[in-house]
C-alpha cells in the first residue's frame, strides 16, 4: 500500500494552511509602492489581453456549433448556443450566433422554432439583419406549408424594411408562393399580374414559377409557352408534363426524356422523384403497362416526404393497387382466366414471375382482394410483398400496406406481411415503425416459439419507448413459469439489460427477481444477483446493492470470491457500502479483495480508493 504518499499528501496539505494562515495574521503588512505600481501594471495588461481572448474564445465556440450542426448532432449544438450565445447588446457575436441557431433549426426542419425566435428579435438590430431573419423566417413557413404564416413576415418586409430592388424582388416572389402553398390559386396569378408589371422576368426561376401556375390552373398550352427555353431540371420536367398534358409532346417521347432526367437528377431526390412520376404518367398513357407500373413503384420507394406536397407530382400507393388491378384484368381477360379459379391465377403469376416481373405482381395483387379462398389473398399479398423486397427497398411495401385506403388499420394487412414489415423496418433501423407494426401483432409467425416471440415483441417494443407494453409481455412470459431454459434465460437478460441502459431500473430489478427462482443454473443464478445490485445501486439503494453484490460474489460455494466475476462484484460492493456511508465496512470489503487480486494496475486502483475512504473517514472522526 502507499500509504505515505497520501500521509505526506495530507501533511502538505496542513502545512499550506498554516502559511496561508500566519500570512493573513500579519495585518500590519504593506509593499512596497513600487511593487503596487508593477502588480497595477500586471492587472492591467492582464485585462486588455482577456479582452482580446474573449472574442477569438466565443469565435472558437461558434466553429465547435457549427461542426455539430454539419455532423447531425443538432440537438447538442442547440444546448450549446443557449448556454454561450452572448448578450443582444454584443450586436455582432449575438448576430454571429444567431445565425448559427437559424442553421440548426433548419438542419432538423424545425419550422416552428425559426418563426417564434424572428418574433421576438431584440431593437437596435442592424436593417440587413433584420431582413435576413425575417425572409428566413417566411421560408421557414412556406416550408411548413403555412403560406398565410409566410405572409405575416413578407408584409412587414415588403410594408416596413427598405430593401433593395433584388431582396424586393425575392420577397414579392415569396409572396406569390404564399398563395400556391394555401392552394389559393387567384391570388397567385394577381400576383404574377402585378410583378410583371415591376420587374425584369426573363429569368429562368421567374420562368419555372410562372409555368406551375399556368399548370395548377389547367392552362397547358400557355404554360408550355412560358417555359420554353428553360433549361433547369424544374423547367425541363414542368414544359414535359405541360407538353404531355396538352397533347402536343407525344407520350412515348415524355417518357423518354422523363427517364433520362432520372438518371440526371440521381443526386436530386426530390426532383428524381418527380421524374419518375412523369415517367408514371407519361408510361400510362403510352400504354406501357410495365413502365406504368415500375415507375410507380420507384416513386414510392423515396421517403414519405420527399416532395409528397407538389400537387402537380403526386402519387400514392392506391395508384399502384389499381395500376396492379388494371394490368392483371387486361392478363386475365387476354388468357381467359375466372374469378375464382385461384389456382389458374396463381399458375399465370408464376409463369410471368422470371421474366415479367410486373405482370406477376399485378396477378398477385389482383388476388389480394378477388381470390375466392382467404389462404390464397393472404398467400398472394405475401408473395407480393416479397417480389417487392427483392427489387426495391421497403418504402414501397410499407406504403401498399400501411398508407392505403384498402387497409384501415394494420390489424387488416395479413400477419405474414406485418412479420415481413417488422424484420425489414428493424433491418433499416425503423424502430418506431417496427415497434408500431409489433404492437399490433399477437400470434407468432408459423413454427416460432411463442415465449420466444413474446421476448422479441418486447425488445423492439421497448427500443420503440413503448415500454409499458414491453414490460407487460415480460412479465407474462414469467407467468406460471416453474423453470426456464438457460438458453432462453439468457436472451431474456438481453432485454432486461436494454431496460437498465433506458433507466427502467425499477422494473428491471422486480423482473430479475421474478426471474432467479425460475432459473437452476448457479452461474445465471450468480449473474442476476449482479443486475439486481445495479438496479438497486442505479436508485440510490446502496445497502441492499451492497448485500446483493456480496451475495453475487460469494454465491453457491464461491466462500473466497477470488475468481474475477467474484472480485468484481466485491468491488462494486465496496463502492456501494461507501455511498451509503458505511466507510469502515467499505474499507474491509477493498482489504479482503487485496488478497486475490495480483494485477499491479488493479492493486493501485484498490490501494488509492482505501486511500481515499481513510480520507473520508479521518474528516468524519475530526471534531
């Protein structure tokens, strides 16, 4: 033990005290003046030169903020701009880091927030600042598809800011989208009408915008006209889909063009998408049947919200269904096939199933819903799903099956394609969808064990946060059990353990002790003593973790506790014992552990906790 490196620790500790003490007593004391006029000196360079760091400090600060914005951890670099943003009266860091702010906000779309904070801005701002928040918080509403919001903060910069004729411009602009957002589609082109009359509108964007208007309000032919010559992929999609509207461009080259754009835009999703829909349109009315319906499908294989709101570019997952239906009635029609024959209809499908894809997903659709045996719609929607997973990644099944008006609720979409749903939506680290789709699945998928589906219901359960769910499905595998496999005790755990990582410690500590009668094996047995002490010891129960931890250690013939899972327990034994203030038997726990523990590193953190507790003991003894 070194034990003297802490008594002279300790001594020098006194030692500076008393110095401190004799120096204070001399009272009489005084240096002389030249020393005054040094320290004064000394003093003053020190202030001018913390001045100067203060600013190169926040400077620094701000870059840390804006790093955590560009790599995802917004949440973090907000906390961190309200605890060192500087004061409004510190005009140009307050501004610096208000911009920052604004960058957050917008980096996890949190609209709201950027329109409350240009709300309340402080007086005595600089002009262009001011127009900058408030043209970013009119954008912030328009992406919220709020246009009469967006029209709040236009005004006051169109009625009260002096810009120039370009933010002018931009601002009136805004205000034209207001009204297309709101669907108000009058307003929008006397707007139009008006900034025509103001401004130079020869410019591409200019363009673009025009020709959505003319498109929402049917007029093709002349939206074709405004948007000749524009070479902007919003441009060159807008004249196709005005062109294939008006029947000027024929279908067959709109789609075309439609597909090479998707290649073009493969770093655009938003536009990629909307260039597979118009390759949708485009395809139908050409009569491709098969380009139809994959285009359809691409489509909705982008994330829900991947320009979901553009009226002029929307599909949904009942067009797919129909799209499905139209194609394997033309199939049906052409082979001679009845409804009701579900075995005719089956055997089509897998003729088409290598070489023509499409057609055997329409069929398999098709007998979704207008197969004569229920077997056969649940068989036919499985094979459905999987052919989809085979070529496209889940978004497309997640909206057939999740975001249609052929299924209500997910207690309608058969059991084999929600277990197919949950396995996928896990794969993509779904879990609030998987944890959704779980909810509403009771029964195991065939030949599953059902404790063991149980288990897995409520681990994804309460990775989703639903924990209440999760602990009830536990608790009723533990019903009426009188033993458990130690197999399945162990993946048990696994569970338990995710609930402590949550804070579910009260929880987890009733199900470990529900579980120990139920298991006969010493070693588990030994281990779940262990997690009811950190249940225990996560609450602040210091003595009963102390006694389970002891317990862990020493349990089914382990008297000494000299193996490592014994030496470990005692550890956190002795740990516990100290935060409960027992010192002395804390103490007595780490000195016994000495005795098998023959790592130098380990015996060093031992000794140095001893020390530390005959520190508090000694300060506990002093009166």
């Amino acid at each position: 033990m070194h034990v003297g490196s802490s008594t002279d620790r300790v001594s020098g500790q006194r030692t500076g005290t008393h110095f401190f003490l004799q120096q204070q007593s001399d009272i009489r004391y005084r240096p002389p003046v030249k020393v005054c006029v040094a320290a004064r000196r000394i003093l003053l360079w020190s202030l001018i030169v913390l001045v100067w760091l203060l600013p190169a400090a926040s400077a620094a600060k701000l870059q840390r903020v804006a790093a955590l914005v560009r790599g995802g951890a917004i949440g973090l670099a907000v906390r961190l701009i309200d605890r060192d943003q500087p004061p409004p009266q510190d005009t140009a860091r307050w501004m610096a880091w208000e911009k920052e702010r604004y960058a957050a906000y917008a980096e996890r779309q949190d609209w709201n927030a950027m329109s409350q904070r240009a709300c309340k801005l402080p007086a005595g701002l600089p002009d262009d600042f001011v127009q900058w928040t408030l043209t970013e918080a009119a954008a912030a509403q328009l992406a919220a598809h709020d246009g009469a919001g967006a029209r709040l903060f236009l005004r006051r910069l169109l009625w009260q800011e002096r810009g120039t004729t370009e933010a002018l411009s931009r601002w009136r602009r805004m205000v034209i989208r207001s009204y297309l957002v709101d669907n108000d589609l009058a307003d929008a082109e006397t707007a139009v009408l008006r900034y025509e009359q103001d401004f130079d509108v020869h410019s591409d964007s200019w363009s673009v915008l025009r020709g959505t208007i003319l498109l929402r309000l049917g007029r093709n032919r002349s939206a074709t006209s405004a948007l000749a010559g524009v070479r902007t992929y919003e441009g060159r999609l807008l004249l196709l889909l005005a062109g294939l509207r008006s029947g000027d461009y024929e279908p067959a080259r709109v789609l075309a063009r439609a597909l090479d754009l998707v290649r073009e835009t493969a770093k655009r999703p938003m536009l990629q998408r909307q260039a597979w829909i118009l390759a949708a349109y485009a395809a139908e009315r050409a009569g491709n049947a098969p380009q139809h319906l994959s285009s359809l499908e691409h489509a909705l294989n982008f994330p829900r919200k991947t320009g979901a709101d553009d009226p002029l570019f929307r599909v949904s997952s009942d067009d797919l269904w129909n799209g499905y239906d139209k194609v394997a009635n033309s199939i049906g029609n052409k082979s001679r096939l009845l409804i009701g024959d579900d075995a005719a209809w089956l055997g089509k499908a897998a003729v088409y199933g290598c070489d023509y894809v499409p057609y055997a997903r329409a069929l398999y659709a098709f007998l979704a819903f207008h197969a004569s045996d229920p077997k056969t719609r649940q068989l036919a929607q499985e094979r459905l799903a999987v052919s989809l997973y085979t070529d496209r990644d889940d978004r497309v099944v997640r909206a057939l099956f999740t975001h249609s008006e052929r299924f209500a609720s997910l207690d309608r979409v058969p059991d084999q394609v929600r277990y197919l749903l949950v396995d996928h939506a896990i794969a993509d680290d779904n879990i609030s969808f998987a944890g959704r789709v779980m909810q509403s699945l009771k029964d195991p998928p065939p030949g599953e064990n059902a404790d063991e589906w149980a288990l897995r219901r409520a681990r994804v359960l309460i990775y989703a946060g639903n924990f209440q769910a999760g602990l009830g499905l536990l608790s009723g595998i533990l019903d009426k059990k009188a033993v458990l496999d130690d197999h399945f005790v162990r993946h048990f755990l696994q569970v338990i353990f995710e609930l402590q990582t949550a804070g579910e410690n009260r929880e987890a500590g009733s199900l470990l002790k529900t579980l120990f009668p139920l298991v006969k094996s010493p070693e588990i047995r030994r281990q779940i003593l262990f997690w009811m002490a950190d249940s225990d010891k996560a609450r602040g129960m210091y003595t009963s973790a102390a006694e389970l931890y002891l317990r862990s250690a020493t349990y089914d013939g382990n008297a000494a506790a000299g193996d490592m899972w014994g030496q470990t327990a005692r550890y956190n034994a002795a740990d516990a014992l100290a935060k409960a203030g027992l010192i002395v038997d804390a103490r007595s726990v780490y000195g016994r552990l000495l005795r098998f523990t023959h790592n130098p590193d380990r015996r060093a953190a031992i000794e140095h906790r001893m020390q530390q507790l005959w520190l508090l003991e000694s300060k506990a003894s002093t009166p």
